[in-house]
C-alpha cells in the first residue's frame, strides 16, 4: 500500500510529535524532514563547503550528529534552505520516502505543496508564535536553556519570516490541508485530530 500523509508548519509547532505518534499508530515509516536541511545547514556550514554540494553528498553519518537539534542548526537549516539547488538535491530522496510500501509521512514546511502534492492526507500544523517559542524554549531545558525565552522568540519569527518569504517552495498551507491550530490543545487533543483525518481517508476496509 502507497499512502502519504504530509505533516507541514513553522517551527516548533508540534509536527514531530504528532508525526511521531501517528507513524506508530498505523505502522507508517516517518521522515522528519527538517533533519535533512539541518544536516545539510551544519556540514556546509562547518565546513565551509557550497551549500549545494554539501546536500548532494549528504550521507547517513551527516544525519546522525548529535547538534541538529541546536537553535544554531535550526538558522543554518533555514539560510540554505532558501537555495533552489539544495531544495532540489533533496527533493528525490523525499518523493521515494514518501511512496515507499507500508506507508509515510513526512513532516517539513514544503510536504504538501512541492514533495509530495497528491499525498492522501495533509495537514498544517500552527501555533501562536509565543506558544511555539515557549516549547521550543522547554525542549531546550527551560531555565538552563543556553538562551532566554526572548531569544529563542526572535529566532523563532527570523525563521518563520525567512521560510514564509523565500521565493522556492516557501512555507504555507496546501490548499487542501486540513488546519490544525495547536495554540490551546493538548498533544493528545491534536493527536486525535490527526488520527481521525487518517483514518477518513484510509477509509472502513482498514
Ligand atoms: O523542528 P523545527 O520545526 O524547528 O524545524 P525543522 O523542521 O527541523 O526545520 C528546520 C529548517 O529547515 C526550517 O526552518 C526550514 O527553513 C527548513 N526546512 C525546509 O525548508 N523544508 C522542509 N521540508 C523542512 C525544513
């Protein structure tokens, strides 16, 4: 079975939490896109190579570094991001991830526009910039974060203004997907939703 679902929005919105969960509820293999363009973000960086050849000889070590997750991974991700050579050197990879047997979801920014636009099920997760600030400034350890909620705030409206604004498949809503507003919903609540638009469209026989 060939099923995608495509899981799109700003960061730190909840994408990889609900694709989590939904990839082990129904058995999907999941892709966290944003890993990708990170890796690609600290090698170029780090390095000091061409952003494109750095995605192009992308390897599975690159994607195993234990600093993606950093707030500074996240800009470097989002700077070579805007490049149409590196989007494109990655855009295989993705579609064959998406149609490989059993099922898939990616989440990213660009799934359901660019990688993947007739993938069964889409959605668009959002939050309240200050919302996704806060959880993202958690996730970063909170009072022993390296940096203050404020600065994790600016980081997190430099990336959606650079990602919402770049010319190459820039950050938006599919215009089929279904909006999921995780401002005031539990993980759980938002889970849900996400398992219900599945299972519509996997329809009874499942
Ligand atoms: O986890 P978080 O939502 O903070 O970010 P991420 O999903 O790891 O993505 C990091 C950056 O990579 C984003 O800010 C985008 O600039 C870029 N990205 C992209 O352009 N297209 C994707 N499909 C995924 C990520």
């Amino acid at each position: 079975m060939n099923f995608t679902v495509a899981i799109d929005g700003p960061a730190a919105a909840g994408k990889g939490t609900i694709s989590r969960a939904v990839a082990q509820r129904f058995g999907f293999a999941h892709l966290d896109t944003g890993a990708l363009y990170r890796a690609v973000g600290v090698k170029a960086e780090g390095q000091g190579l061409d952003p494109a050849a750095a995605a192009r000889s992308l390897t599975a070590e690159d994607l195993e570094r234990e600093d993606l997750r950093t707030l500074e991974a996240g800009q470097a991700a989002s700077r070579v991001a805007v490049i149409p050579e590196v989007r494109a050197a990655l855009l295989d990879f993705q579609r064959e991830f998406a149609r490989r047997a059993g099922g898939a979801v990616l989440d990213g920014r660009d799934i359901g526009t660019v990688i993947c636009p007739g993938a069964e099920v889409k959605l668009f997760v959002t939050a309240s910039p200050e919302v996704r600030a806060r959880r993202r400034w958690l996730e970063l350890g909170g009072e022993a974060a390296p940096k203050p909620y404020e600065a994790v705030l600016a980081e997190v409206l430099e990336r959606d203004d650079r990602d919402m604004n770049r010319a190459d498949a820039p950050l938006k809503p599919a215009a089929d997907a279904l909006i999921l507003d995780t401002s005031e919903m539990s993980v759980e609540a938002a889970v849900a939703a996400a398992v219900a638009a599945i299972e519509a469209a996997l329809g009874p026989d499942r």
